[in-house]
C-alpha cells in the first residue's frame, strides 16, 4: 500500500540539495573550534552555511545562531531575552504572548511564570486563529516599562492563520519592546524578511523546511542582549555554548536556501492543491468546517473540524488506508486532550476534539489529494457510526 503523506507541518521530507551538502560533510573530520587544516575547513563550511541563511532571510550573518531545533531557539529567545532585560530594566517582568502559541513557546513560559516570577500574558485571538491587536495595545499601554518582551509566532502550525507581525513590531517599537517570533511554519511557505520585518528574534528549524531534524537557528539582532541557557566554550556568539554539527548545519543551510528561494513557485502550486482539497472534502462532508483566516493562512493547510466524529479515529481510520494526517501539533501526539489552539479559538471540548489537519509539502501531488478525497467521505461515516453506538 503506497502512504499518502499529508503531515508536512509535522516535518517534511529533505530535499536533494539538504541530503548532498549533509552528506557530504559527514565523513569529514574537523571541529569548528580547531585551529588546524581540518578545523578550519569544518569552520568555513559553518561560515559560509550561515551567509546562506542570512542571504536567504535577510539578516547579518552575525544575527544567525545555531541551535539544536526549534525549541531551543524559542527557549534561548524567551528566558535569555527576559533575563537580559530584567538585568537591566527591574521593572521589565512582564511578557505579552498569544494563546496559540507552539508548546515551544508556551511551556518556557509557563517555567518563567512558576519559577522566575515572570507575568505572562497570553493575549486572546479571534475565531479565525488572529490575535486580537486591540489586546494587545491595551496591554502595552497599560504599562510598557513593564514589558520585558512580546512573542508572537508568524504563522500557527495547526490552523495556519498567519499573524500581523508588522502590526505587533509598530505596537511594541514605539516603547522599545523587543519583538520575538516563531517562524518555524512560515520560512519558505511564505515571504519572511528579518530586517523588514523589524522582529528582533526569530526561530526556524531544519526539519520543517526539508533539512535534517537536530539543527535550527536563532535569528537574533546583535544589539539585542541574550542571556545564555548553557555555559561552554560561548561557540555562537557567547550565547549558545557547545560543539556545532558540521554536517547538519550544510544540510540546514541549504534547505533553507533552496526554500526559500522556491517559495513563490511553491506558493502557487501547493495553495492550488490545498484549495482542491478543501473544495473535495467539502463536498464530500457537505458540514465539515475549515479552521483558521482562509484570507492569511499558509499555503499547504487544511484544518476541518468534522462534527460527531473523534479526530483520533478519523486519523486511525485514513492511517488504516495508508494516508497520514494528524490531529494537531505533533509535539502533543498521543496525549488525549483537547487543541489548545482550538479552544483559544472558541470551540468547544467537544469541537476541538473533532478536527484534522492536512498539510501539504513539496513532495505532495494531485494523487495524495484524489487519494483523501476517496476516503474522507466513508471514513467520516464510518467514524460517525462508531460514534453513535458508543453514545447508545
């Protein structure tokens, strides 16, 4: 049975170009850090990997951190950005996120909030998955010497609604707030420019744009101080200590560059083919309702919520056909609970616990659509039927 992939928010398959420059590297000897032959070549492959980063994004090569993920870079961002400004400012204990945030955010922040005395506010966001902009000049206003720091991802990875990142920096840059923000969904799916978009921080990881897992980077400006969570040799920049992986961060980089630079082709096609899926399962489950902004939503996303049916059936049932979806964040798989993302929405428990999400990639055809929308319509009747005899 052939499998229909259609889990790409969770990660996505590597591209050719990530899996030769990784590959390439791997048997290669050399530590960065060395001052011999070999150390320097490891070195000028890390250097040069970071200029196509920078290129790609719009940054300083100097701005770009390496990490081993995501969840470090967002872990780095939060408690490094509030430490440093706490140092500074006394005053500065609050922090302003969205209640949609990656776990990646929201648990660091939770640590924050118990066990260093951090007020973090998670800011209300609309039935389409917006955050709410009146919130959070509100909360600005209400006293922004107060403020250590604002997060706000630049796209959600489970509904896909893209955030007014321009509209938050204004806010927040008018009292010198400093900015951070997830775009681990948004780099390549569409157009991000750190020094336009006047963020001060900004995560991304390998495994979501075809690279390889284990690698990711913090964008962060040089003017802005980061305390550090680990304490070494200070590799990148005395912020983020410990032995950087050669092979993954050619790997890294050259997805990134190769996706990026893709991004306009690929934005046409794949929301071409998210769009006929959407169409097929509405016709197909005439009261199945799309999460997220249809107006900003990235483009490989497709979230439904299909009444009087359990996402985790839905998504054993596809699964049983060979086709893979999720019911949410990847980093919540296997944990019975309702999407918090969802709830944030103004779902209902009941709501929340019924949706699925299709995200698309750049390994998705018009098959693995046809393929879905064969199955959708048995599989939710099916579902619902099982449904029924449970409640009876």
């Amino acid at each position: 049975m052939n499998t229909v992939y259609l889990d790409h928010a969770a990660t996505t398959p590597m591209l050719p170009a990530a899996v030769e420059a990784l590959t390439e590297q791997l048997t290669n000897t050399g530590n960065p850090s060395s001052l011999h032959a070999s150390g320097r070549h490891a070195r000028r492959v890390v250097e040069e990997s970071r200029e196509k980063i920078a290129q790609a994004l719009n940054c300083r090569p100097g701005e770009v951190v390496f990490t081993s993920g995501g969840t470090e870079a967002d872990n780095l961002a939060l408690k490094g950005i509030y430490w440093s400004r706490l140092r500074s400012e006394k005053r500065a204990t609050r922090i302003l996120s969205t209640a949609i945030e990656h776990h990646a955010v929201l648990d660091p922040l939770h640590w924050l909030e118990h066990d260093e005395a951090a007020a973090v506010t998670l800011l209300p966001v609309d039935r389409s998955a917006r955050l709410d902009l009146d919130a959070l000049r509100a909360e600005i206003e209400d006293g922004p010497d107060d403020i250590a720091l604002v997060s706000v991802m630049w796209a959600n990875n489970e509904v896909g609604t893209i955030q007014p990142i321009t509209d938050v920096v204004e806010l927040a840059a008018a009292h010198g707030i400093p900015v951070h923000t997830d775009a681990v969904q948004a780099i390549g799916a569409v157009p991000v420019d750190f020094a336009a978009s006047g963020v001060d921080a900004l995560t991304l990881t390998g495994h979501k744009v075809g690279g390889p897992f284990g690698v990711g980077a913090l964008v962060v400006r040089r003017e802005l101080e980061v305390t550090p969570l680990v304490h070494g040799g200070g590799q990148e920049r005395d912020i983020r200590s410990g032995t950087i992986d050669t092979p993954a961060i050619a790997g890294f980089a050259a997805a990134v560059e190769a996706t990026v630079k893709g991004q306009a082709d690929h934005h046409v096609r794949i929301s071409a083919l998210r769009d006929e899926l959407v169409a097929g399962v509405r016709s197909a489950v005439p009261d199945a309702i799309l999460n997220g902004d249809p107006a900003n939503m990235l483009p490989g996303h497709a979230h439904f919520r299909f009444p009087g049916c359990e996402g985790d059936s839905l998504l054993m049932l596809l699964d049983a056909r060979g086709i893979e979806c999720s019911t949410g964040s990847a980093c919540n798989a296997g944990i019975p609970q309702a999407s918090h993302v969802l709830l944030a929405m103004g779902c209902s428990d009941a709501e929340a616990r019924g949706s699925l999400r299709f995200s698309l990639g750049h390994t998705s055809t018009r098959a693995d659509v046809d393929a879905l929308l064969a199955a959708i319509g048995p599989v939710v009747e099916r579902a619902r039927a099982a449904g029924a005899r449970k409640g009876a």
